[in-house]
C-alpha cells in the first residue's frame, strides 16, 4: 500500500512539473499612433502636406518563472500627401473622435480610412494622385531637392528580452542601546 501511494505522488509531481515547464503566459498588447504634418513646397511652386501616420505596436509576454520578459515591436509608417483644406478637416475629425467617450488606441487610423479619399490627397500635373513627390529644401543655407514617396513602410520584428529587475532589501541588525 505505501509503494502505491508512493508511486501515485510522485507521478502527480511529475505531471506537475511537466506542465509547469509547458505554461503559456499572457501577452499584453499596446498600440501607440502619431500623426505628423510636414508642408512641403514642390518643384513647381505649390504646397502640399506630408502626412505622416506611424504606429507602434508592442506585445510583452512577462515570464514569472524565469523572470525573464519578451517584447517583440512592430512598427509601420504610412504616408500620404494631402491638400491644406483636407488637412484642417482631418485634424478636426481627429480632434472630435478623440474626445468620443469610447476611443481606440488606432482612432488616427480610423479617422484617416473614414475621411481620407482621392479628392483630398494631392494631385501631379496631368491630375492623377501622387504617388511621389520632388519637394525644395534649405539645408544649411544652401538650396537641395529632396523626394517623397507615398504608401505603408512596415518594419520588421524587433525580438528582445530583459530579465525583470528586482530591488534587494538588506536587513542590518542594529545592537539595543540602552540607556540605562
């Protein structure tokens, strides 16, 4: 009897420490989203505005057995050129929608899919949107033609690990003083 109880605890301790090693831990998600207006005076004299959309997501899988976390961050920047009038409306829709009760952490990109079309972003000469631009620079005093081009750059993966910091507590034993 004692060699079956024996036997049945140290299976049920093995199992236990099989599935201690096969845990999956929680990964928590944060998306952050900026928006930047860069105007941007073209070759040919006329003004448009580069409309920059970068997002940045970050996934963290905390390791509470080893102290050790994961973070693995995407990024994506998507540019658009946009008139001046569509720029003013898009900075308003933004505004209203981030004062909206319920707000997403991606409202810029959401604002943008549901006010942005064809006849705000800026146009070439021969009336097409532009997919690319040639804009005017000064650079240290001295006059430069520097390109754009519109459309989603993705970042690859970045993979790191840490392991999680702790604070160490000393105790110092003091000796009684007394003052008798």
């Amino acid at each position: 009897m004692n060699k079956t109880s024996l036997g049945i605890i140290s299976a049920l301790t093995l199992l236990f420490c099989v599935q201690a090693e096969a845990q999956t831990f929680r990964t928590f998600q944060t998306t952050t989203q900026e928006i930047t207006y860069t105007e941007r005076t073209l070759t040919d004299g006329t003004t448009v505005v580069e409309t920059v959309i970068n997002t940045v997501v970050v996934d963290l899988t905390p390791n509470p057995v080893t102290a050790v976390s994961a973070v693995e961050t995407d990024e994506k920047n998507e540019t658009l050129f946009l008139t001046q009038a569509a720029v003013t409306a898009l900075k308003a829709a933004i505004a209203t929608a981030e004062e909206a009760d319920e707000v997403s952490a991606t409202v810029i990109a959401e604002t943008i899919a549901e006010e942005v079309d064809d006849t705000d972003k800026a146009k070439d000469s021969s009336g097409a949107v532009a997919e690319s631009i040639s804009y005017v620079e000064i650079v240290d005093g001295s006059i430069t033609f520097s390109s754009s081009d519109s459309g989603t750059v993705e970042e690859a993966t970045v993979e790191t690990t840490a392991r999680a910091e702790f604070d160490t507590i000393v105790e110092v034993a003091k000796p009684i003083v007394s003052s008798n």
